[in-house]
C-alpha cells in the first residue's frame, strides 16, 4: 500500500496529474480511500507487487508532482510463508 499526505490545498490543485499519475505507474492498483480535512490530504493506494527501481522511482515522480508530497510504502503479505 502507498500512503501520500500533502496539504490539502497542494493536493486540490494537483489530485488530477497525481491521480493518472498512480493510475499509469501502478495499472493494476486502486484507490482505498482519500481522506481531506481543512490541512491535509491523505490518498491510500493499493497494488500487488513492486520493483525495487519502480519504488525509487515513483518517489521520484512524486516530489516532481509536489515537493510538499510524503510518501509511505507498506507491504502486506498475509499468507505467504
């Protein structure tokens, strides 16, 4: 899962380019949640699997599409032993 907070008014003025963004980095990922108060904004990103050069690279791109963006990446595997 990718966790990205940013301000709120940073994500108002950037949610679309960051949307397709996660859209056509991570095809096979989806959106769990997006939770906005008056502060921040927090945009919660499931997908299966990825490479470490993906990883890099998505934060890459990221603080190109906000400097103001943070990122989380957590990895659940439940069941697999």
């Amino acid at each position: 899962m990718l966790i990205i907070t940013m301000p709120s008014s940073e994500y108002q003025a950037r949610r679309v380019k960051l949307l397709n963004f996660l859209d056509k980095k991570l095809p096979n990922g989806r959106i769990d949640s997006i939770t906005e108060n008056h502060e921040e904004s927090i945009v919660s990103y499931s997908f299966m699997r990825l490479k470490n050069d993906t990883l890099m690279e998505l934060q890459s791109e990221l603080q190109k599409i906000s400097k103001e963006a943070k990122s989380n990446v957590f990895f659940n595997r439940s069941g697999e032993i």
